[in-house]
C-alpha cells in the first residue's frame, strides 16, 4: 500500500505514525503465521504480539485474514538475480547453469516467505478472489518475462501455455518438498531448470554437454520413482 494514498478503514488518511502502527501489526502476523495456524490466530495475539491494543488492530483492519491478505499484496515473486538473468541474452552453453540459478533464486525466496504463500495460495485454491488476484499480481512480471523469452526463442509451442506451465512447477516443488518423507527437491529443481533453460535456448548445446550422474541400472519390474499421491496433492 503506497503511504502517499494510505487510509485506515475509517477512510483517514494515514500518516508516518498510522503508516508505522499498521506496519507493526503487519510484522507481528508474520511472526506468528510462521509457527501458529491461521485458523488458530487471534487478534489479541497479534495486537499483544505487537504491543498495541485490539481497538488499534480494527482502525486498519477487519479480521486476521485482512492482514494476510495486505501480507500477500506486498509480495513481488521476482528477485533482482532473476529480474537480471531473464532480461539478458543467453549464450547455449550458459543456458542451463543460467536456468539453475534462476530457480534456486526463486526456491530460496520461496523458503523466506513460505507462511505468507502458502496462505495466500491455500485461500486462493479455497476459491477467494481475493487472494487469487495477489497471486496472480505476485507472480505476473517473472510470468510475462519466461513468455517474452519463449516467444523470442522461436520455441514452437505456445508461449503463455509454458511459462503458466513453468510458473506451477516453480509454485509446486516448495509445497512437495515440504513433506518429511520427500528427499526429492534438488531432483526437481535440476528438472525444472532444464525445461526453462530448454524453453528459452532450445537445442542448448549446454544441454547435451551435461554429463548424466552414473546410476544403478532399473531391472524389470522395479518401480519408478516420484512424489506420492499425497506429496501431488499437498
């Protein structure tokens, strides 16, 4: 929310002083969304949490789920690395090792604001608009510039499709991994890299240039390995 246009819920503009207050609210859910359910989390706990009183809480907002969702609106699902990586050219054999840093940029800024996201995406899979629209804001400039890069590759596929494509799996391995049975993170982030790297510089020769990790042969009748179905629904 930009200060210069602030108001509380009583319309009243804010100023440096309502700015400060709400932010300390703001802080305070944060904290505690990192270790208590939402469905769990009291205004009292917030407002004791922030040294303020409940009367305060209800100037700027209406219940705890308001404060997520400003929580959720601050948001932006594009670091500087990124930002920086996707803006330019890429070299065939720079390609996949530009691809894995991207995504573990954006695993790591997953990791710094896991409460705040998965939140906003559980309310938003709950079918609140609300939320729906801060994802979607969250996400759309790392979004418009995977597709700006398909479409410049000459990739033949459809480029909104894959970047959508490229963005839910992005979105997902944080929420597989976070499982205690999945040891599988790095696997699908060095998946997920590949595909990137494979969209934006197709025929990479990066790509053929990676050696594969020796590995014991599969015999008839052993099983694939991957995520569970409980590990695909989470």
């Amino acid at each position: 929310m930009s200060s210069k246009d602030a108001q509380n819920l009583y319309g009243q503009k804010m100023g440096q002083k309502g700015a400060r207050t709400r932010a300390r609210l703001m802080q305070a859910t944060a904290a505690l969304i990192e270790k208590r359910s939402i469905r769990d989390l009291k205004v009292t706990e917030i407002t004791a949490f922030a040294g303020l009183s409940n009367a305060t809480f209800y100037i700027y907002f209406d219940d705890v789920t308001d404060v997520v969702l400003a929580l959720a609106l601050e948001v932006k699902q594009i670091t500087p690395v990124i930002e920086e990586l996707l803006a330019q050219p890429w070299a065939p054999e720079d390609a996949l090792r530009n691809a894995r840093v991207i995504v573990q940029a954006y695993m790591s800024f997953w990791d710094q604001h896991q409460a705040v996201l998965r939140l906003r995406n559980l309310a938003a899979e709950e079918g609140d608009k609300r939320f729906r629209e801060a994802r979607h804001q969250a996400t759309l400039s790392m979004f418009n510039m995977i597709c700006e890069r398909i479409e410049a590759s000459g990739f033949p596929v459809d480029s909104n499709s894959m970047a959508t494509l490229m963005m839910t799996m992005l979105e997902r391995i944080p929420a597989i991994t976070r499982l205690p049975a999945t040891r599988s993170r790095p696997k699908l982030m060095d998946a997920a890299a590949f595909l990137l790297a494979s969209l934006i510089a197709p025929g990479s020769t990066s790509l053929l240039a990676e050696p594969k990790p020796a590995g014991r042969k599969r015999k008839p009748g052993d099983r694939a390995s991957g995520p569970s179905s409980a590990e695909v629904a989470e």
